[in-house]
C-alpha cells in the first residue's frame, strides 16, 4: 500500500513541477524517449491536470498556490465546496479556485494562519511538500521529525515537513545537499 501511495504521490508532483514546461499536446509535442512522459500522459489521463484556455500548459509560467490546490483536490478525489465561503480575505467566494482552498482547508491540507491564503504567488517546493504532508493526514508527525538531523543544510523552516516527504521518496533535492525550498 505504502509503494501504491508513493508511486501515485510521485507522478501527481512530477506532473505538478513539469506543468508549466509542456506543451499543450502531450503526445504529439513530447519526444518519445523523455524521461517523463508516461508519468504526464497517466496524470492527463487520470484528469489531474487540464490544458489552459488556449490549449497550453503554460511553459514557462510557474504554478500558483491555487492551481495547485486544485490538483491536490482533483488528486486526492476532494469534491471542492459549492458554492464557497469566504475564509480568506484574498479567496472571493466567485474565483475558480475558491471552492477547492475551502475543500483543501476543510481537509487539513491548508491551514487557516493569517487572513490570506496568496492564491496567485507561486508555489514554493516548501509549500508543496507542507500540503502534501498535511494532506495525508501526516502534518502530526512532521512536528516530531522536527527534531531529526536535517537532510538539506538549506531547509530554514518547515523540516519536519520536508524530511516526510522526502522519507516517503515524494520529493528529492534539487542536489545532493539542496533543496531549494
């Protein structure tokens, strides 16, 4: 069970970071011996991930907060909240995203610490692994690893959260020695 989660878990984040670097037509666009390319095509497949409006994907645009809560959402089967409530002041309950910050809340992937949420910065690799860890239930045990020796010299805040992630091999440094939170 633990190898189904994790292979699951690590092609949602594959195709989360790869999101603004492919092309629209995935099939078509992708050279056939890219390393990635049947972990991007299953998560299209699965519905994780959309094209935009105009059929891309957005290369080279990073992914927001909010995008990213609603593949977590989509991931994690999360039916986001209709119609909304207001539960940050920068998440109006009409913006596309509103219902799944609430599901994300609701679930315990998000926490409510201050007044916003930041919907449309971008995602940090901190945030990531923060709600990943938090969305499987984990976000207890994060405080107790906390006291582990630190995998990434980098890592200032959040450790715990990012030792999880990468124990459970959902997330790797970008080196060695770095994380790049």
């Amino acid at each position: 069970m633990k190898h189904l989660i994790r292979s699951i878990l690590s092609c949602a984040l594959c195709c989360t970071i790869l999101w603004s670097t492919l092309p629209a037509a995935l099939a078509a666009d992708l050279p056939d011996d890219f390393w990635a390319k049947e972990d991007i095509q299953r998560c299209m497949d699965l519905g994780y991930f959309y094209a935009e409006s105009d059929g891309s994907f957005g290369v080279g645009k990073e992914m927001t907060r909010a995008e990213f809560v609603v593949v977590l959402c989509r991931f994690f089967g999360w039916k986001p909240t209709v119609p909304a409530n207001q539960i940050f002041e920068d998440v109006s309950t009409d913006a596309w995203y509103a219902g799944a910050v609430e599901t994300a809340l609701r679930q315990g992937a998000i926490a409510a610490i201050g007044e916003t949420f930041r919907p449309d910065e971008s995602i940090t690799r901190e945030d990531m692994a923060v709600m990943l860890v938090r969305a499987l239930g984990y976000g207890a045990f994060a405080g107790l690893a906390q006291q582990l020796r630190k995998t990434f010299p980098d890592v200032k805040s959040n450790a715990g959260y990012i030792s999880i992630v990468y124990g459970l091999g959902l997330m790797d440094g970008t080196t060695a020695s770095t994380f790049s939170p």
